[in-house]
C-alpha cells in the first residue's frame, strides 16, 4: 500500500540534502556534488503540485507546491522555470512553513479603548471605509493615504492605484519598493527613459566577467549566485566582488576588492577615465547610440521635512566629460577610496577588453545611497563607453530584492508619480487611465505628493488622517523608526495595516485587517529580469483572512465607486490583469496573456509576437527597435542613452570623534526582510535566531569587545543593543560596524538615518555615523 | 509589543525531525569522516567532489534521537566543524 508518510519523509530528506548543497554552493566556488543531485525529486502519486513564483525575493525562482487533503505540505523547485532549474534556496524550500502559525491573523481587530476586539470582516471593512470617507469630509483627499509594498502582487497594486488616483484623486500612494529600488528606476530613466534591465539572467551563460557593486548575492540572491559559481566552475568565468564588507560572496568570489563608503562615485568615474585614457572607448557604439549631460551638484540630502528638489539636466560634449573626469585618475582616487590604483586599472581593464563579455550586479549597496541615482547613471557609463549593453553575457543588470519590486511597485506604479503607464505629470498617460479606468481625467491629480519617508514625516506633522499600510512592515524597515513609530501612535492618524502576521507595524494600527497568504490567493508577481509569473490559490486561507485585493475593492465599494470595482469575486485576478493589460500594449512593453503564464514558468515582457524579449534595445531580439541601427534606446525621444557627467560627493554624516563608526545595514540568507515571514519558520529562526553587530577584530580588540558581548550602538537617531558578532559571517571593514535589520527585537533603524537620494528620494540605509559602548 | 519571540507552531508538536548539516572535516581526513557517517543508520551523507566538505541529512524519530545522534557525530575526531543548514519536523 501508497506510505504517504514514508513518502513524505524520503521527499524531505530530498529537500534537506537540496538544501545542504545550496548553502554549499553559496559558500564554496564551483562545488560539485555527485551526480545524486541531479536527479530531483520523485513525483508523489499523492501529492498535487501547483506552480508559482517563489514568496520572497526577486529572483523569481519557480516553486511547486505539494498539497495533500487541501494542505500545502512540501515545495521544491520547478525544473521548468529558466530562472531556477529546479533549484531554491533555504527560504525558498521552507517558505509554506509559516502558514499555520500559531499567532497567525484569522481574524480582523478593532482597536477599542486600547484593546484589540476580534471583528467581523465586514464590520472592520465599513469601519475602514468610513474612516476614510471622514477623513476626506473633513480635511480633504490628500489627508488619506495608502502605503504598499513590493511584495504586492500585481492585481493588488493595480487596485490600489485605481483607488486612490482613479476613484478617491489623490496621488497619496507609495510604496516600500521607494525604500529599495526607487534608485534604480531614476538611473534607468535618466540614462535609459525607459525603467528596468535591458537584459536577463541568461547572461549568466555567457558572461565572462560578474562584477558585484555592493552587493552580497551569494545570500541575497543566492540561487542567481549559485548559477554564476557553475559558470565559474564550467566555463572558468571570474567573479569580482567590490564591496564595503567581506561577505560570503567575497570569499567565493576570484577577486575581493574593498572601498571605503561612498566613494563608489569615484571608482566608477576612475574606471571611465581609465578606458578614455586607454583607448578602450568603443568608438563607433558611442558615436551611434550616446549622448552626453549633466546635471546639478551639490544636491542636498533630504533630511529637512518637505525637502524639494528637481534636477536641471545639460547636454554636454565628450570632450567637456573628458575633461570632468580629470579629477578622477587612479591616483587621485586611490588616496580617498582606499581601493589600490592597481585595483583600479584591474577593473578598468575588465571593462576595457573588447573581447572579454562582462555583467555587472548591483542591488541595494548602490541604490540605498544618498547618490543612488547617480551611482546607478555611472555603472551604466562604463557599460556604454565600451557598448557592452544590451547582449547576451554583456550588460548592467540591477537586481531587485522584492518579489514584485518590478512587477508591481514600478509596472503598476505604486509610486506618488507614477500611473499604471508612464506619470501622473503626463497629460497623455492621465488620458490613458482616465480612459481604461472609466474616470474623470481631472479626477487624477497631476502633482506627485509623498514619497515613503515623506508620508511618514507627513503622519507625523498631522498632515496625514488616514494610512492604510498593505503587506510590509514600516515600523521595522524605515529609516530613523525612532521617529516614526511615536509618529503612528499619535491619534490625530487613523492607522489601518493588513497583514498575514502581527508585527511592530500592527501594534500600532488601529485596525488590523487579516491577509490571505501567498498560495491562498491567486496572483502575479514581475522579477528581476522582466519576467511575469503567475499562480493560482492553491489552499484556502484560515478564517476570514482574505486577499488584499478583495479587501480594497470591497472598501472602495463601500465608498460609493461600485461601478468602478466591477470584479467577481472567484475570477478578480485574472479580470484585473486583463484590464492592466491594456496600459502596456505595444511592441515596448507588451505583456504575455494569461493563457501563456497559465502554461509557462513566466514570460519576459515585451511579450511580442507570441515571444519574450531577452535582450531589449538590441534589434536582434527587441522588435521595438526601429532605427535601422544595431541598437535603439528608444526610451529616449533622439534614440540615444545617456552618459552623465556625475561627481563624488560625501555622505551627508560620517564618522567623526564622537560617533566614530560607520553603520551598515542589510539582510542574511535566512531571513525575508523584517523577518514577520521566516522568524516564524522554526528552521530559519533557529538558525538564524537573533541579529548582531559585525565588527572589525582591530576594532573589537582596540574596544575590548568580546565575541557574544551585548553592544550598544548609538547614533544622533537613538540606540540599539546587540551582540557582537566578530569574525563570524561577515566581516565589516576597519571603523565600520554592520547589523542585519530582520530582528523586529533589535531595531537598529531607530538608529539609521533618514537621508536620502534627492533624485529617486530612496533612504541611504548603508552608511551613518555610530559610536559603540558594551552595554 | 507582540508575542513574535516565541514563534512556536504546530510544525514543532510531535516531531520526527529531517536535518541538513554541512560537515567540514579535518583536512585530509575526508574519507575517514565520509565512512563514519555512513556507519550511522540515521544518517544520508553526500561528499562535494572537488571541495572538503560533506552535505549531510540526518533523519530520527524524535528530538531526543536527534540530540544523541548529534552528539555522536560532534565527537567524531575527523570532524571540524558542523553546520546546521536547515530543518523539518513532520508530524508522525
Ligand atoms: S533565491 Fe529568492 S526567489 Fe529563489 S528560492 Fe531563494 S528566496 Fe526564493
């Protein structure tokens, strides 16, 4: 007889061994096992497998989903996703595992006199729908707001653009995606005008050449880290890792260089010297497809309550770029980057040799920067230079970190300025979703209003009435939380949070409405490289816990926009993709139709013809182009990207006598952001169980901090205290001092600082100014 | 604040764990490490080819046998360093 248990067990023991070899081939170059892992997974005869997109990060791996009696009860990778060829990392084998927490959220709480009070769905929806019709009575559209997330899915964000712009008029609508990849977006748009890769993670096949910017892939993408040490081991490709950190990913790459924060800037402009003063300018390609200009100096960081800024951009020629770069030799640069002129000219040369095919990698070290964009415009100016863009193997790849970053917060638009095609400040693209979503165009307000630091800077100032907070956890993954938690305690804002989990963010709301999870609803998320997936629901979600979407359409309904949310209930996601469909059709940005991502581990927009779009701007595989030429950058009106003149400038706080360290933060392996999801995955927790300070040993022996030690940490902000973690997984370099941020019991945000990039307004979470005591 | 410390769940009653270890032997003692492991009944074991490193899955009846087991393999004179990867509890 069928031993489903027995089954089950050997099937675990699969993924276990899975598991083992991932975090293996994270830490080791070009490991091998034996053959045993190739064979995957034997198929249960009991087990009904779903395909979807992996919960957590951007890398969009293919799961499958095993459920049994109406239960999900294994995942492995899906051997047909190109993305991941059946591989998943630990988070990604154990992400069905925190479903049926104990403490899961089944049903809605009313905050009454201080206690929360289990609701009726209903009733909490009316009380919601209510609060906000009063707050606009009262004190206008503008005084409501909605703050989402990277993590929404597609039909969730579009929702909720159509809410606030569509039906209600107000541009109040940003999104955690502001915090990570808004950066990106302006330096695609300044150099490109047109947002998002140009090519896929088939360039890993082809790549001579990974140079990682800031970026820790081997645990923050670390199945695309994976396929890049097979490279490495197959092909001999070469991995250098320039960072502020030696992390896991340095010590598996060939080469670790380290610079001191912020002057990136300066290396990358140092490189570009390099290949003008080489020679290794690919002439023709620039003549061609480039132009060049600048912009304004000395921009300011943000950190003053309604900081306003706009760039003034100037064509330039090459020779003026020529001579700006003068700054910026090796020699110059070496004295304040601490990167070695040879260091320098090595990486140069990388990017200068016509016949070595390079990728450059970089995720949240270049965005979160208070220079995000400008960093984001000069990694795409040594790309341009030498033409290596836009081929298979050559390109400029900006990684996300959410699952839906792309697919939602930047396709859909969940940003102030921005509408499901093109921005607000556009008369046309107001027409176009005037026209689909049947409104008034006046109706949609053609100024943006907050960004994500300035909605909760409004929130406090009682500028804002009325939040609603949708799948992400601000009071732990802002910067300067020590400001904005108080802020969301005050009574003069109604704060509304959906969520699957109780966080730090729901104890603050006032109601607390319970989400369906991942594979208890339907769905579609964007990743990295352009690529739409989408699942169904797979199992039913616990008591009234219901889909984001439904939720905001039966608020909006109760709002008196029941003709604009006609949906049905069993079918709204996939009415809803159709409908956003529209926005997007053309040969530029065409998405796949439902039919195809039914089948499909996922389709890589432009979807023309039947075809993903591999490579975009390059007429051998983007029907887009429509120059005669090689290559279009049809983003731009005269077809040509741009290379911008940008200079070094500092960090708005550095380390001085009586703060003496600088603060990095980031991620580790096990956890998904703030940790809601995987602290309460037990084999994540426990491995992962507690954040840390990461020191320097020169450091830690001259404070006489030892290993385990609790650790104050202090800023202008506030403090933290965690233990010392010293020659451990990471390993900061000398004055610097790095703490992961997942630990909701650890807030070292209420220590960072709130800065940010005038440009994209994306917070600089890596580089402040800390002094450390022993607690 | 929340009770989100505690993350205790139904995945942890009456357990029968599955754990994944990355075992570092002692250099040049791969293959002595590789047939002890095997020795135990409870455990899987996979040597990397080209790297000194072993991938190894443990599989007992309850967290008592696990910690035992555990044990055992802590004191084997080959080995220099265990690292949990991760874990599974099914229900029994
Ligand atoms: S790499 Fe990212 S998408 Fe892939 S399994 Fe891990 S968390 Fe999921």
């Amino acid at each position: 007889m069928y031993d489903s248990l027995t089954n089950r067990r050997n099937f675990i023991k699969k993924m276990a061994m899975l598991s083992a070899i991932t975090a293996a081939a994270s830490m080791f170059p070009g490991i091998v096992f034996a053959s045993e892992q190739e064979k995957g997974i034997p198929d249960n005869a009991n087990l009904d497998w779903k395909k979807g997109p992996c919960r957590f990060c951007g890398v969009g791996c293919g799961i499958l989903v095993g459920t049994e009696n109406g239960k999900a009860v294994a995942v492995k990778g899906d051997p047909n996703s190109s993305v991941n060829k059946g591989l998943l990392c630990v988070k990604g084998y154990h992400q069905i595992m925190c479903i049926q927490s104990k403490d899961r959220l089944k049903t809605a709480l009313v905050k009454k006199n201080g206690n929360y009070v289990e609701t009726p769905l209903n009733e909490a929806l009316d009380l919601v729908a209510s609060k906000m019709k009063e707050s606009i009575a009262q004190n206008g559209k503008d005084s409501v707001a909605m703050y989402t997330s990277g993590q929404s899915t597609i039909p969730e964000g579009y929702i909720a653009s159509k809410f606030m712009k569509g039906a209600i008029g107000t541009n109040n609508l940003d999104c955690n995606a502001r915090l990570c990849m808004a950066s990106a977006v302006t330096g695609f748009l300044t150099s490109f005008g047109a947002d998002e890769p140009m090519g896929c993670y088939e360039d890993i096949d082809h790549a001579d050449y990974f140079v990682t910017w800031g970026n820790n892939m081997a645990e923050m993408h670390p199945v695309l880290f994976s396929r890049m040490l097979e490279q490495k081991a197959k092909r001999g490709a070469k991995i250098i890792d320039f960072a502020t950190r030696t992390t896991r990913s340095s010590t598996a790459s060939d080469k670790s260089i380290l610079f001191e924060p912020q002057t990136d800037l300066a290396v990358a402009n140092a490189i570009c010297y390099e290949i003008i003063q080489n020679g290794w300018v690919n002439k023709s390609f620039v003549e061609k497809h480039c132009s060049f200009s600048k912009g304004l100096t000395h921009i300011g960081y943000g950190l003053e309550d309604n900081f306003q800024f706009t760039d003034k951009p100037e064509k330039i020629d090459f020779e003026a770029y020529k001579e700006f770069l003068k700054d910026y030799s090796p020699e110059k640069v070496a004295k304040y980057s601490k990167v070695s002129v040879k260091d320098i000219k090595y990486l140069a040369a990388i990017y200068g040799d016509p016949n070595k095919k390079v990728v450059s990698y970089w995720c949240m070290g270049m965005n979160q920067h208070t220079r995000g964009t400008w960093i984001n415009n000069l990694v795409y100016n040594i790309h341009l230079l030498t033409g290596k863009i836009s081929q298979p193997g050559n390109g400029p790849f900006s990684l996300t970190g959410q699952p839906s970053a792309c697919g939602t917060a930047r396709e859909v638009g969940t940003f102030t300025h921005k509408l499901p095609h093109g921005v607000v400040m556009n008369k046309k693209d107001r027409e176009m979703a005037a026209k689909i979503w049947k409104v008034p165009v006046e109706r949609i307000p053609s100024k943006p209003t907050y960004h994500a630091t300035e909605m909760f800077r409004a929130v406090d100032r009682g500028d804002i009435n009325f939040i609603w907070v949708q799948a992400t956890n601000p009071l732990v993954s802002l910067p300067k939380t020590s400001r904005y938690r108080p802020a969301m305690e005050k009574k003069s804002c109604f704060v509304v949070v959906s969520d699957v989990f109780p966080t730090p963010t729901t104890d603050v709301a006032d109601v607390i409405l319970p989400a369906a999870w991942h594979i208890e609803k339907g769905g579609l998320y964007g990743n990295s490289e352009r690529r739409t997936q989408y699942w169904q629901k797979m199992v039913e979600s616990p008591g009234e816990a219901t889909p984001d979407t439904w939720m905001f359409i039966e608020v909006a309904r109760r709002m008196g926009f029941e003709d604009l949310f006609p949906y049905s209930k069993e079918n709204h996601v996939e009415e809803i993709y159709n409908e956003y469909r529209q926005f997007h059709e053309g040969a530029k940005h065409g998405m796949a139709p439902l039919e195809v991502l039914e089948k499909e581990s996922g389709a890589i927009w432009p979807y023309v013809n039947g075809k993903s779009t591999q490579w975009r701007y390059n007429a051998k595989y983007d029907p887009a182009c429509s120059n005669g030429e090689d290559f279009h950058f049809y983003g731009k009106p005269d077809g040509k990207a741009v290379i911008w003149q940008r200079p070094f400038e500092d960090a708005p706080e550095k380390p001085d006598q009586e703060y003496p360290f600088w603060l990095n933060t980031g991620r580790v392996v096990e956890h998904w952001h703030t940790g809601s999801m995987t602290r309460r995955i037990p084999v994540l927790h426990q491995a992962m169980p507690n954040a840390y300070a990461e020191f320097h040993p020169d450091d830690a022996k001259s404070l006489g901090i030892r290993n385990g030690e609790n650790i104050k940490i202090t800023s202008r902000r506030g403090s933290c205290t965690l233990p010392a973690s010293i020659n451990e997984r990471g390993l900061p370099t000398k004055g610097q001092v790095f703490v992961p941020f997942f630990d909701e019991n650890m807030l070292i945000n209420d220590v960072t600082l709130d800065s940010f990039c005038p440009i994209s307004k994306e917070p600089d979470y890596k580089k402040c100014a800390v002094k450390v005591e022993r607690a | 604040m929340n009770e989100n410390s505690e993350f205790s769940h139904s995945y942890n009653q009456h357990s029968m764990p599955i754990k994944s270890y990355l075992a570092h032997p002692i250099a040049g003692r791969k293959d002595e490490l590789l047939a002890a492991l095997k020795g135990f009944d409870q455990c899987e074991v996979l040597p990397a080819e080209n790297q000194n490193i072993l991938a190894l899955v443990t599989d007992t009846l309850n967290d008592k046998e696990d910690e035992i087991l555990k044990e055992k393999i802590e004191a084997l004179s080959s080995l220099k360093l265990l690292a949990l990867v991760s874990g599974f509890n099914t229900p029994q």
